[in-house]
DNA sequence: ACCGCCGGGTGCC
DNA sequence: ACCGCCGGGTGCC
C-alpha cells in the first residue's frame, strides 16, 4: 500500500467514523467507543477541501464579537424587537455587491443587509464557512432606517485565528466576550437429550450490576420531571374491545389532550396581543400553531400500538370519537362485497407470503396475493382491509362503508355525513374516471374539513403486528375502513387514500414514492394524522426518508419511538422537523436556542432542553410507577457479570498476540501517529476480543492488515476485501448509511465505506457518472465496489470445527450454566448471544455434543427463515428448541422472544445500548418467568477494560448528553489512553 | 435621516 | 471661485 493511499483510505476510514458522529448513519454508531472517540480527531486534517459542508460546529467555539449595523431596514418587511436574535445570509448574486450579507428574522423575513463595509470582510468568511457568524439586535429594533447588530462568531478553534486576522485586515478587531451575550441460521436439531461432556463451573462468582448502572442517559432527563400533569386517565372510545392498562389510559388521556389543545408551544407567551417566543425574542401577530402531537417515547413492550389504536378511535373527529351509529345493515354487507376486501385469514395467508420474501426487496406482490384467492363472497369483519387492484380502483374512492348508486341522493348523503360526522354537509358532484356520476359528502363545517384518514408508517417488520392489532383490540361490530398501501398494486389515487379510516405504509414504500415525486398519492393526501412506529428512523436529516417524511401534510402527528435519542442530541432535531415546532424546524434556531447551550453546558441550556422534552414527550419506562405500582407487572430482570478466566493454554496465545498488538500500537503511540492508524488498532482489538471467546474466531486473512507493501492495483483490493472483513467482524453496530437498517449484502466502496449492495447500486442508478459517496462525497462506480467474500470468514471456521474441535473457557462457562439449568429445570430456555456469529458456530458445536435442541437467528438469514426460527423457539411443546443462538445485532426492534427467562451474552459490546435492547427481547410483556441475564467477561483482557471504559465514559457523560468538552488536545490524549487501557499499556 | 454625502448655486463686509 | 459656504435633494446592497 503506498503512503498515499494508506493516508486516503485511513482518513476515508476515520471520516466515515466522524460521520457516523455527526449525522448518525454509518455503519459504526457513535455509540460505538472508538468511534466516538474520534470525533474531531480530523480537525486538523484537510477537511475543509471535501465537500464534507455538513454543518459541524458542534465543537464551536466563541472567537469574539463585533458591533455591525443592518441597513435598508425600509425597503423590507422583517421586523424585529430589542434582544431578537437574527440570521445573516450571503447573497453573493446581489446587482449590487457581490459580498452581500442579508439578515433575517426567525420567520426568515428579511430585515436588510449588513453595511457594505463589513459585509466585504464577512463574505469571505461566510463563503468559506470559516465561522459561523450569529446575531441579536441589541436595541434600536424600531429604527426606521439601520439598527445595531451584535455579530458572535463561532468555529473551530483551529480557524479562530485566521479568522481574527481577516476582520483585522478589513479593520474590525473581535470584541471579548461579554458574559451576558453568550446565548446566545438454518436451524440445526440434534437428536435425543445425552449427558455429553461435562463442563466446569466458573471458579469467580456472578456479580450483578445495579440499576443505577443501567440507568440510560434519556431517562436522566425525565428523572426531576415526574409530578406531571400526564397523570390523568381516559377511558377509550366504545369501539375499543380491549381493557387499558392505567399507563395507557395516561398515554391516551395526554395524546387527546395534545390534539385537542389551544395553548402555546413550548417557549412562546402572549404579551399584548403578541406571541413572543422567549428564545429567540421573536414576536408575530399570528398565533404559533400548537404542536397537535408530540412523541411517545414508551418502553418497548409497554403498548404504544394499543395507545395510538385508541387514540384514533376516541379522538377521531373534533374531540369525537368514532362513529358507533350503524349504517343500514344491509347496505354494509353489500359495500363489503362490492370492495371486495381481504378477510382476516386471507390476510394471515398474505402475511406469510410477504415474510417469505426478501423484506428489502419489498417486491411480492401482496395485493396480487390477496386478490387472485379472494372468494367471491364473504360475511362481515371486524376489520376491513381494502387492497387495491385495477378492477377495484374505479369504485374504491366512493365514500367509506357505502357505496352509493349512481342515483344516490342529497338525503342519503347527508345521513351519511351526519352519522360521520354529525355535521351538516354540502353536497358536489363529481364524476370518476368511468365518467358515472356518484355524489360525494363534503364536511363543510369543522376545522379540520373533511380530513379523517391517519398514516401509519412503519418498518416492514411491523407492519403485520399493525394489523394484527387492530384485529384485536376494535370490536367485531365496528367497520373501520383500513387500506396497507404497500405492494406494485398500490392505489395511485390520493382519493382512495384520504377515503379510508387508517393508511398503512411503510418507510421504504414512502420513500421510493417520494422518489418520483409526482406520482406520490402518499404527498397529495392531506392527513389528518400520521404515526411514525419506530420514529427514530428518520433521524438522518439527509436520508431521503426522512425528507419523503418531512414532506407529508397533516395535522396531528405522533412519533413512536423507544429511543427517541439514540446517539446525540443532533437525533432528535429530525424529530422536532416533523412535529412542526417553530421556530426549531431551522436548523439555525435549533442549534443555537437548544443544542449548543445543552452541549457546551451553558447555563440554562440543559432545562430548556428538559421543559422542551417534557412538553412534547410522554416516557415511560418499564420500572416507571402509577401510583407506586409498576406500569407493567414484568418479572424481575437481573444482570449478572460472569467473570471467567482463560486457560493456560488460552493466556498464552492471548499474551503473545496482545504483545504482539502493544508493539504495534506503542509505536504508533510513540510516534504520535495512533490516531491515523485506528484501522490497525481496529483489527488487534478485534482480534483480543475474538481470542476471549474462541480461538477459531481469529481470521488469519485480517492479521495481515498492518503489513504494508507497495500497491498494485490488486493490492488495494485486496486491502478493501479486508477491510470490508474486518467492519464485518468487529461488532460494532453495522448499518448501512443509506437504509439505516443493517447491513445486507455489504459491499465496500473505493473510499472504503461500507453499504448494502442493493443500497448503493440503486444510489449509482440514479446518480449516473455524477454519483458520489453518500458518507465523503468520493467518486462511486460500480465496478470499483468490492464485495465480501462470504465464504472466507465462515468457510475457515467450518474447516477448523470439522478437523478438530476444541473448548474454550467461555464456551466451557456457558455449557456448564446450561447443563445446570437443563438439570434443574429443563423446560427453561435460554438466548445465546455473540457478536461474533462465527461465535455462534462453534457454540453449535457444543451444544449438540450435549444434546441440546436449539435454534439460530443472525443477519445473514432471509425473513423467511428468521420467522421460522423465531416461531420454532416460540412454540411451547416439548420439540421445540430451548435454546435460540443469536447474533447481537440480528433482528429488528419487535423482536419478540419471550420463551427464553436465561440470556448469555457471550462478549460484551460496545453499545450498552445494544445489550440492553437484546435483553428486552425476552424481559417483555408476555414474559411470565423472573429474567437472569449472564454477561461473561474474560479476566484481565480486552474485555474487563472495554467495561471499564464504559463505566469512565458514563461518569463523563455527566449531564445528558456532555457538557463542554476538555480541549480538542485533551480529547485526543484522553483517546489514546482508552486505547492503552485496552491493550494495558 | 434631528444624520452624512452629493452636487448646484453662489460669492466683500 | 481651480476655493469655501449655503441649503436642497437624497438615502441598502
């Protein structure tokens, strides 16, 4: 590898890292320690050269202030008041003057431009985004023709000085800083049960760990908030069959009150007849539209689908619920069969077909399913699912439940609104596309006009449990008219659409349709309502997804979601886009009246950021309290640590292959040079961590990383392949970057960032010769992407395993346990969880030596063959297997495994997070067994210092989300002692 | 703008 | 007076 490209792709490398940081979609989480450590590690790189204009300055800091004067104040409309923060603007296509800076209020009106003077010396900062430059009007606000204007500027340190020296060379010298303006598988069974060998139990004892340690940094913010308003109950609409447990009533009784409310959002008052925003001190006549909906941000498990069933149900129109009246029976059953829907067990049938495919795809073709084995007739439902198809399209968008005829009259129209919505109706006609004439009712009355139909939309993976729920919880009676937009068939016709009840969709369908902008009916429908199910998934402010979700039209709008800050604050300003929250909705705003008081420690900064959250957020964890009961009756969960020791034999390949990486990293070290080489660093930890649990798992075709040789083009391929390899195998949390989901088919670009293929063939489809990296903006082309040879990593394991199997003490630890357990209770089964799916490999190998019947769940399987894995481990009798062999990062949010009362987890990871959430997927409500989790960690390893510095970066953490780093130089020696706590240098 | 600047009108004291 | 001074016209970039 020459020097050269050692340095490109070892930078691309890092960059990719930092990205992961910044906007949170690369395939290493910033979750992850080493990346997190690297945060601004390039500072003092040629950064500013690519094209990377992410607005990253969230290391700011102050340079200095300057007094300026806004001119022209009367050739424009934008009014501002005293202490109104404002926002400069370049306009360089000004007639006038190139270095034009325009400046705008909050609203974005424009108040005027910056004198000419200082604006030539700012546009030279502006356009090369050396400082970011903030105002405030400190008085003058009513000035007829210039007013003053306080400019801070914010940046990287490293950029603070030349920017000091341009202002000086154009004669403005920065201020200080006065302190009062800093606002500012295939699933293997073994024969019959045998006693196999017998296993050693661990000679350390179990040690648990507290709750405190457990305790999430999003539930410090909710901690000091709890005598809450968000107490109060509401019984659901009739129409609902099932009985509320007291948090969902709460959850109800709060997301009514929310749609239903007229008071203010958070941080605006009315003074005067003026609604001022306390923030930014900006102030308009019109009232600020409150936020009808906010975030849910319950446990899993805790039943956010049941609340938001509910919720459409009791709040369906104008604090109302859904109709109960009947409709005249007969013409009921008809419209059922004239819509031809799907009955429930067609439905099931459907649900299996779509699992039996490739969910990424999203190919199958449902509707086709659904309406070839569709009878002819069929009784009424509970629930009616309407599917398009050709045939069904003309006469679909006819009004809910009945079909009227032709000759259908004013008076059955208006039965038909008043029993909707009592509510008097106009009445138009309209023609559809056979050119009959049928009537349509019309709300006239109602805020909210003849809105009615709430979008879901969720991951794939959800989508049937959306259903299966609705089926459960509205009575048998109640015809709610339920349309899944998902499948080639889908209605190209908004009016289908805004003519049901509840749309269901998925992220992925909403995205590609967005794609095509104008052929979207999801964008041309004005919703009533949408729920986004697992909200956090449009975190990336940059994903398509997100846009396509930003760009719906509604009114109420809820975001459900367990973890509604996975990674930085920066996670939740996607969140606050959504609901509509001015003045946030700018980036600008956000940033400067919320996440950089709360990540610098500004005083005040983090309770803005709590009463923010508060007023927008209902939380509820699995341990939260009504009335001093549990919301849930879960069985009690503990977490053990297992510490074990390595053999003789296991510390001795340990010791020299740890020597073997201190040399490396010590040289790096002494050299200065570690930072740069984080790839390298990589690859020993990957491996120490391997040898703790297996020898077999160290791939011979990673240790050649650090080799460096001259390239040849076969060379630099070859360094890729491994690269890819080791991504794959280093357990950090590996996510694609353009579908945020996991990694399928990974594929390794030229710059050395890692995709799923499908993901980033359909990125140079669109893009042409122009595609360029979605992570560095590098040139993409299809023939420079180097896939994974599968076969490699797991071929070689396979190879050992058939010529000679061996134990280790990890393996011994887990096999004694579950020996032990079989022996006490054998009806207790257990989850196996490993990063390292190799891991999960060599398990196999033990567990059918002694006899245990098991299951395996990884990435790698298709959604068929997980569905069958999980329903197999599921089933209660007596042939199913006890135990589910799991990868850590396999399956998606939902998943559900509540067989399983024992979890081992083989290797700790990176991301408490990630143990955690592996955890939940058995301590769920359906659990009826008291929960152990065993986390085995090898002695005086790799291991027991990753938890160490875990334990360090938690106390760090302090305050939410971390207040004011320590210097960027500390930073980094604070990095490179993590890195020498890892490998005990 | 109750300013600054511009350019035309003007011109002893 | 190729000045000074006056007062009207005028006005972001």
């Amino acid at each position: 590898m020459s020097r050269n490209f050692m340095r490109s792709s070892s930078w691309n490398f890092l960059q990719l890292a930092r990205y992961g940081r910044t906007a949170n979609h690369s395939q290493f989480s910033s979750s992850n320690i080493f990346f997190h450590l690297e945060e601004d590690d390039l500072s003092g790189e040629d950064t500013s050269s690519l094209a990377d204009s992410q607005e990253d300055f969230d290391s700011a800091i102050l340079f200095g202030m300057l007094r300026g004067n806004v001119v022209g104040l009367r050739y424009y409309s934008g009014v501002v008041n005293n202490n109104e923060m404002v926002a400069l603007q370049r306009e360089p296509n000004n007639q006038y003057d190139r270095n034009a800076v325009k400046v705008n209020n909050v609203n974005g009106e424009q108040v005027g431009h910056i004198k000419k003077e200082l604006a030539a010396a700012l546009a030279h900062i502006l356009d090369q985004k050396m400082a970011k430059i903030e105002g405030v009007v400190p008085y003058g606000a009513q000035n007829a023709f210039t007013m003053p204007v306080n400019l801070s500027f914010w940046g990287r340190a490293e950029n603070k000085q030349a920017v000091l020296d341009h202002m000086m060379k154009y004669g403005f010298r920065l201020g200080p800083i006065p302190n009062s303006l800093q606002l500012g598988h295939g699933s293997a069974k073994s024969k019959s049960e045998r006693a196999g060998p017998s296993y050693r139990a661990p000679i350390l004892p179990a040690v648990q760990m507290t709750t405190e340690q457990l305790k999430t940094e999003f539930d410090k913010l909710f901690e000091d908030l709890k005598e809450d308003d968000k107490t109060q109950e509401l019984e659901p609409a009739e129409t609902i069959g099932t009985q509320l447990l007291s948090h969902q009533k709460q959850a109800l009784s709060w997301m009514v009150s929310r749609e239903n409310t007229e008071e203010l959002p958070p941080f605006w008052e009315e003074r005067n007849h003026l609604y001022y925003n306390t923030l930014t001190n900006f102030a308009e006549k019109q009232k600020p539209e409150n936020v009808r909906g906010g975030i849910l941000a319950d446990d899993m498990g805790l039943g956010k689908t049941l609340s938001v069933i509910a919720l459409i149900l009791t709040n369906f129109y104008d604090g109302r619920p859904f109709p109960t009246k009947k409709i005249k029976k007969q013409e009921l059953a008809e419209s059922d069969v004239l819509k031809s829907n799907m009955s429930q067990k067609q439905f099931k049938a459907a649900k299996k077909t779509e699992l039996s495919t490739d969910s990424r795809k999203e190919s199958e073709t449902l509707s086709q399913e659904a309406s070839s084995s569709r009878p002819k007739r069929q009784k009424a439902r509970k629930t009616k699912y309407t599917y398009s198809s050709a045939s069904e399209e003309d006469e679909a968008w006819l009004p809910r439940k009945v079909k009227a005829p032709a000759e259908c009259t004013l008076h059955d129209d208006d039965l038909f609104a008043n029993a909707l919505f009592g509510l008097p109706t106009a009445v138009r006609k309209k023609k559809n596309k056979k050119g009959v004439t049928v009537s349509q009712s019309i709300s006239k009355a109602g805020p909210e006009g003849q809105r009615r139909t709430t979008l879901i939309i969720c991951p794939l993976s959800v989508l049937s449990n959306w259903i299966d729920q609705f089926e459960q919880h509205i009575k048998p009676e109640v015809h709610l008219n339920i349309y899944i937009y998902y499948g080639p068939e889908r209605t190209k016709d908004p009016k289908v659409l805004s003519d049901q009840d509840v749309v269901v969709t998925t992220y992925s369908v909403l995205s590609s349709d967005y794609g095509s902008r104008s052929e979207s009916p999801l964008h041309k429908v004005k919703w009533l309502r949408v729920v986004l199910d697992e909200g956090h998934t449009i975190r990336n402010p940059n994903a398509q997804q997100t846009q396509a979700v930003l760009s719906l039209e509604a009114q109420r709008r809820w975001i459900l979601t367990g973890t509604p800050i996975q990674n930085s604050l920066k996670d939740l300003w996607s969140l606050i886009c959504f609901l509509k929250l001015k003045p946030f909705t700018d980036r600008e705003w956000w940033h400067r009246t919320i996440q950089r008081p709360v990540t610098t420690g500004e005083d005040g900064g983090l309770c803005r950021l709590q009463a923010l959250i508060k007023n927008i957020t209902l939380r509820r964890t699995k341990t939260s309290k009504i009335r001093g009961r549990p919301v849930l009756d879960l069985p009690e969960r503990k977490v053990f640590i297992q510490h074990v020791e390595l053999s003789e034999e296991e510390r001795q390949i340990y010791e020299s292959l740890k020597n073997e990486g201190k040399a490396v990293i010590s040289r790096y070290v002494s050299e200065g040079t570690i930072l740069s080489h984080y790839a390298d660093v990589l690859a020993v930890l990957v491996r120490l961590r391997q040898l703790c649990c297996h020898p077999f798992l160290v791939s011979s075709a990673l240790s050649s990383i650090t080799t460096t040789a001259d390239s040849t083009p076969g060379d630099v391929r070859e360094k890729l392949v491994q690269k890819i390899k080791l991504v794959l195998s280093s357990g950090s949390d590996e996510e694609c970057a353009i579908c945020l989901d996991s990694l399928n088919m990974p594929v390794i670009t030229y710059c050395a960032h890692v995709f799923c293929k499908p993901c980033i063939c359909q990125v140079i489809q669109h893009e042409k010769q122009e595609a360029k990296c979605p992570l560095c903006r590098g040139s993409l082309r299809l023939d420079q992407l180097v896939e994974c040879p599968q076969e490699d990593l797991d071929s070689s394991i396979n190879k050992k395993l058939e010529q000679n199997w061996m134990c280790s003490t990890k393996i011994n630890a887990l096999m004694h346990a579950l020996v032990d357990q079989r022996r006490k209770d054998a009806t207790v089964k257990s989850i196996v969880v490993s990063q390292f799916t190799s891991f999960l490999s060599v398990i196999e190998v033990a567990l059918r030596e002694s006899g245990f019947m098991f299951t395996r769940l990884d990435g790698s399987m298709t959604q068929k063959k997980r569905t069958e894995a999980i329903q197999s481990f599921q089933r209660p009798d007596a042939q199913s297997p006890t135990i589910m062999l799991l990868s850590l990062k396999a399956g998606g949010v939902g998943l559900n495994l509540t067989a399983a009362s024992r979890v081992f987890l083989m290797d700790p990871a990176w991301n408490p997070a990630a143990e955690e959430q592996c955890f939940d997927r058995c301590h769920r409500l359906g659990q009826t067994k008291k929960v152990i989790v065993t986390k085995f960690v090898v002695r005086n390893s790799v291991e027991e210092n990753m938890l160490k510095i875990q334990s360090k970066k938690r106390e760090l953490a302090a305050g939410a989300f971390g207040k004011k780093k320590s210097s960027s130089s500390q930073l980094k020696q604070a990095r490179i002692e993590d890195i020498r706590t890892l490998v005990d240098l």
